[in-house]
C-alpha cells in the first residue's frame, strides 16, 4: 500500500462505545453446553442450545426460555461439549411429548445448519 492509499473503514458500521461494551452480558452468542447466570431468576442454568432470536433455552424441566440478554456467561463450554450437548438432546425426541420440545427442535435444526452427523436412536441399525 503507498501512502497515498489508505485502508477505509465502511462508515455505516457503528463502533460500540467501552459503556456499550462493559454492560454487554457475552461478546459472543451463548452456546450449548454453556453455564450461564439467569439475573432474574437468580437461578444458574445449563444451556441445551445454542443461542438463537436473542432466546436461550435451559436443560432441565419443565422448558425454561428467556431473553439472552438476561444471561451472563460463568463457564464457557468447549467445542465437544457444545456437540455433545447438542447430540444428546437431538436424540431425545423419542414419542409425541419429545417431539413438542421445542429444545429437541432447536438441537437438530443446529446440528443440521452444520451438516454434523447425528444418529438418532431410532435409526440405529
């Protein structure tokens, strides 16, 4: 590059502001497998999916949805754990009850947008 070429930011991007960034909950989108710090209920939850509509879903019973935002992030999970999580409740749709569970759902449509591999159950051979 010379000097009389500069590199050009598109000016259409806003830069978020340090106050932006010291109140965002997660730089990134929380994921399966992710323990994260629900404010309002003050409960700690373990996430079945990833992050999806700014909505994040929690394991256990009955179904608990919320907006991310009102999750922070205590223990990131890893890669593997991300798709185990997600492979375990692909697999879970076993009869009409699992298949209502819109986490069940949320993990095929995930694991499908990756085109990753997951055996169901019933397809076992």
């Amino acid at each position: 590059m010379n000097q009389n070429q500069t590199k050009s930011k598109p000016n259409n991007i806003k830069q978020p502001t340090n106050k932006e960034l010291d109140t965002t909950p997660c730089s990134r989108s929380f994921r399966a497998g992710d323990t994260v710090h629900h404010t309002p209920s003050g409960e700690d939850w373990l996430l079945a999916t990833d992050e999806e509509n700014g909505k994040v879903q929690a394991c256990g019973w009955p179904e608990s949805m919320d907006d991310a935002k009102d999750c922070k992030i205590l223990e990131p999970a890893s890669d593997s754990e991300r798709m185990d999580m997600l492979k375990k409740w692909a697999a879970e749709g076993k009869g009409y009850e699992h298949e209502r569970d819109s986490r069940t759902r949320a993990a095929r449509r995930q694991l499908s947008s990756e085109n990753a591999e997951v055996m169901y159950p019933e397809t076992k051979p």
